[in-house]
C-alpha cells in the first residue's frame, strides 16, 4: 500500500473523516440530518476507512458500541486506539503495514479478524480472544510452523487462513496444523476433512503424544536426514557427546580438585581417564546417529504409505464422481427431451436412486480408508516403540552399568585419586615427602577432612552430572 499512496500525505483519523464515514454508513433518509448536525456517535455500530491512506488509528474512543470496523487498504504499522471499542466483534485490518500483534487484549467479543496481507512474523498477544472463529492472518513473514500451536488457546476458532507465509511450503504443513487444532472447520479457505481430522487424533487419543510428536517432527523437518551439526544431534539425542564435551562439563568450575593435578600420580591418571571417558561418549554418539536415521526411516516409510492411501482414495473418490456426473448429465438431457410426463418422472427417480448409490460407495470408501489408517498407524507405532525400547535398553547398558563406561570410569578415578592422596597424607605425617608442594595445595593438606572432603564432594557433582545426561537422553528418547 505504500507504494499505492506514494505520494499521497499520510492520514490520521481526525473529527472530520470520523463524520464524514459516519455520514456514509448512515442511512440515506438520516444522512441529510447527519451532514447538518453531528449525530450521537453512540449509536453507530459500523464504520468503513478503507483507502483513506491512515498511517495511525486515532480518535476512535466515543464509539464504545461500535460492532464492526473496516480499516483495511490504508499504511497502518501500529495496532492502538482500539481499547475503548470493547464491543467489536468483526475488525479488518488487512493491506496494511502491521509488525506486531498487539492492543487488541480488550476486545473480548472479537469473532472476525484480518489481519492479512501485513508484515507480522509471529503469533502473539492474542490470549483474550476466546470468541475468536474466524482468523486471517496470510500473507505475512510468519516462517516458523510451530508458531501455529499457539492459536491452540483460541478455543473457539473455526476458520483459520495462514495462505501465502513462508511456512505454508513445508512438507505436511496442512497435516501439522491440523493436527493441532482439532476445531478447525476451514484451513486456508479449503474444507478440513472429517476423516484428516479422525486419524489425527486417533494418533493422539490411542498411541499418545509420541507418535504424534513424531509426525511433527517430519511435518516440521526437525528430524529430516538433511539436518546437520547441532540440530541433527539434538533430535538424536547424541548433542555434546561427539568429543570431551560431557568430560569437560565434569570438572568445569572445580577449582579445589584441580589443584591436585601436582600430587604425584595424579598427572598420569588425568590422562588415561579423559581418553577413556570420551571413548564411551563417542561410542553413544555414534550409535545414537544409527538409531536415529532408522527412526527416521520409520518415519519416511510411514508418510510415503500415507500419501499412497489417501492418493489412491482421492483418484477413486474423483472416478466415482465423474461417472455419477457423466450419468446425471446424460439424464437430465433426456428429461430435458422426455415426451412425457412418465419418463421424466422416471427419469428422476433414476437419478434419486444414483445419488443414494454414490452417497453408498463414497462412504464404503470412507471406511475403506478408515481401516488402512488405522491398520498403518497400530504398525507404526509397533516399529516405533520397539526402536524406542531397543535404543533405550542399549543407551541404559552402555552407559552407566558396563565396568568399563562412564560411572564406572568415575568410580575407578575417585578411587585411584583417593588411593594418591591418603598415601600423601600418610607421607606428610610421617615427614617423608620429598617434593615441595605449592602453598594452595599446602593449605588443602592441613587437614585430612577437608582435603577427603573436596574430593567426596567433587566425586558427588560429577557423579549428578552424569546422571543427569543420561536422565536426560532418556527422557528424551520417551517423549519422542
């Protein structure tokens, strides 16, 4: 619209384009009173301010029982001045240069908003709108699909376009919208089919969130094989364990334990314990890609055998219709050219008894496609969760329980340590050491509780820290 009123001066909504789109809506037989006195604008309920070029909504606080206002086509970059209209319930918006949702948190009557054609590039400020059924907000920058859950808290809405944003080219981007709003009647002006709608949830209602975070995945590319560094390994659940990472987050910030990388012995155990501990991580990283590019081959093979059914059942669906539509036409054209009165009547009750034989073999299709859905996702879940439980037992013996993994390898070092330092306390007492030791390091032997201290303690955090990688990958693994 900018370019549109490129030389045009920008507007506001002033007292004089109030009355005269107040003088517009009025009906003919009142708009002669209304041009020679100023009517009450409490009785105005509707007002149009479209192609007016107003860059800023202003001056419309009197209309406190206004229900339905048009402000689409203008330059406006700023939701405000709506706050007092608490009885809208029908605004537009569209054709503007609008950024951000926002100061529409008091029209709680709300049931129609466009907001389309702007610049918005995220979901937001929209949790008082709960009559919210009908929402246009296409053709923006909104790139992110996960964004859409938000408009889960909108419990009442029905219709919704999201056409024309980036997001809308992303594989199963109609399946992962639907999904996560079970009300939608109309997604992006096409009708939500009941029989989307129940495999959906059938999804959710018999195998739980897992599988149908799965799917999200897939819909949302976060598990696509193409995905590399960081993000790859977060969706394997692999993330900082390709190198010293996890070590290294074990002793980061022990400064006191540190100190005792003097003491005799100590040297050559902290380089035989890193090695072998980043060993074991490498060997989970590695496994963890494995098992998940069979997860996501899973995945794949699910989709593929989904597009393949419903293909099949829209190409059929399509036949059907068009041999019904062949025949109508064929006799319509005879009762067009029918003699009599009989044969048209026949002729109709023909085409009557057609209509319950497609409305028969279009429902045996329904449930035809019903079936294989159903039969698809009870095999799909059996191959996820024996992936899931395989992975989950394997991640469960590699890590802690083997006596050459992680636990085990911190167990071994704490006692080693321990082992070095009682033998140096041992030798203190008895003045029989003979290397000097640095004076932070001295300090720490002044009492043998302190020094077994530290080293307790410190043994405790890492021992918590590697609990909770493994907790976490777990967690993971059960979520998906």
């Amino acid at each position: 619209m900018s370019q549109f009123f490129k030389n045009i001066e920008p507007n506001i909504i002033d007292d004089e384009m109030l009355q005269k789109a107040i003088e517009e809506k009025c009906p003919e037989d009142l708009g002669d009173i209304a041009r020679e006195e100023s009517i009450n604008v409490k009785v105005v309920t509707e007002l149009q301010f479209s192609f007016k070029n107003i860059l800023q909504i202003d001056n419309l606080w009197p209309l406190e029982n206004l229900t339905k206002l048009q402000l689409d086509n203008n330059i406006i970059e700023k939701i405000e001045g709506l706050e007092t209209l608490v009885h809208l319930v029908w605004l537009d918006l569209s054709f503007n240069n609008i950024e951000v949702i926002e100061g529409l948190d008091t029209l709680v009557k709300l049931k129609d908003l466009s907001l389309y054609n702007n610049r918005i590039s995220k979901i937001e400020h929209m949790d008082t709108l709960q009559e919210l059924q009908i929402f246009s907000i296409g053709k923006n920058n909104l790139t992110i699909l996960k964004d859409v859950i938000y408009l889960r808290r909108l419990k009442s809405l029905q219709t919704l376009n999201l056409s024309g944003n980036p997001f809308c080219s992303e594989e199963h981007y109609r399946l992962f919208v639907v999904a996560h709003l079970p009300s939608l009647v109309y997604l992006d002006f096409k009708l939500v089919r009941n029989s989307t709608v129940r495999f959906l949830h059938s999804l959710i209602g018999k195998s739980g969130n897992s599988i149908l975070q799965s799917l999200c995945f897939v819909a949302l590319g976060a598990g696509s094989l193409q995905k590399s560094g960081s993000q790859k390994h977060t969706a394997a659940f692999v993330e900082y364990l390709n190198g010293s990472f996890l070590f290294d987050s074990l002793h980061a910030e022990d400064t006191e334990a540190a100190k005792l990388a003097s003491l005799p012995g100590v040297g050559d155990l902290l380089q035989a314990y890193p090695s072998w501990f980043v060993l074991v991580c490498e060997n989970l990283y590695n496994y963890g890609l494995e098992e998940y590019e069979k997860r996501e081959a899973e995945v794949s093979k699910f989709y593929k055998r989904l597009h393949e059914i419903l293909a099949v059942n829209q190409q059929e669906s399509k036949r059907i219709i068009s041999d019904f539509e062949s025949r109508n036409q064929r006799r319509l054209d005879e009762i067009s050219q029918a003699r009599s009165g009989e044969i048209a009547e026949s002729k109709r009750a023909q085409g009557k008894e057609d209509i319950n034989q497609l409305w028969g073999a279009l429902m045996t299709l329904e449930a035809l496609v019903s079936n294989d859905l159903e039969e698809l996702l009870q095999d799909f879940k059996r191959s996820i969760d024996v992936l899931a439980s395989t992975f989950t037992e394997n991640i469960q013996g590699i890590y802690p329980f083997h006596s050459s993994q992680c636990r085990d390898l911190e167990n071994q070092h704490h006692e080693k340590l321990m082992e070095i330092v009682m033998a140096t306390l041992k030798k203190l007492d008895h003045y029989e050491l003979e290397e000097d030791f640095p004076d932070d390091l001295q300090r720490l032997f002044e009492d043998k509780n302190t020094i077994v201290n530290i080293i307790s303690m410190s043994h405790s955090i890492r021992l918590r820290k590697i609990d909770k990688r493994e907790s976490d990958m777990l967690c993971n693994t059960y979520q998906w």
